[in-house]
C-alpha cells in the first residue's frame, strides 16, 4: 500500500485516508535496516505490513474495492497545483542549471 513521506516531493499530493503521512526518517530508518537484512518487501510501519498481509488475502475484486474505499488510487495522483507549485518550480530550475553544465 502506497503513502507518501512528509517531504517536498510529496507536497499537494493526497495521502491514502488511513494511513499517517510518513516522515523521511522514517523511510531512511527502514531503508538502512533493508540492506542490513534484505527483504522483498519493506513495509515503513507495523500496521502497513499487517494491512498488506491481510489485503493479500482477499480477492482482486475485494482489493480494488477496499483501494477505493481507502483511497489508495489516489495517492499521489490527486495532486493540489497550488501547494505543489513551489516544488515544481524549485525542480524546473535545477534541471536547467543541471543542463547548462557539460557532462565530462
């Protein structure tokens, strides 16, 4: 189940309805702790991973219907221009100073 972390790059963007809005701390916390012990599938909070493990037990049908139930098909797809303007235009500016520079 998709969510977003309190950064710049979620800024303007719907999170799922239940799910807290994940620091970066939290994200990097489970990040380092996947390399020291890789697994396939790296859920940021306790309750994610047990949501995911009991959404994979229902069917396709159950699953797309609790998606929209939670909004999980708007994550990161329901974006607000007006709070996220900042970002993008911050964006914008650093690829093109990032153009202007010749590669080696």
């Amino acid at each position: 189940m998709p969510n977003l972390a309190a950064t710049d790059l979620g800024a303007g963007m719907s999170s799922a309805r239940t799910a807290k809005l994940l620091t970066a701390g939290d994200v990097a916390e489970r990040i380092v702790g996947s390399i020291e012990r890789p697994r396939f599938e790296v859920p940021i909070t306790a309750d994610a991973g047990f949501s995911l493990k009991v959404h994979r037990l229902f069917p396709a049908r159950v699953r797309d219907v609790t998606d929209r139930m939670f909004a999980m098909d708007k994550v990161a797809t329901d974006v607000k221009s007006a709070e996220r303007a900042a970002y993008e235009r911050r964006i914008a500016a650093d690829a093109e100073e990032n153009a202007a520079v010749p590669s080696r």
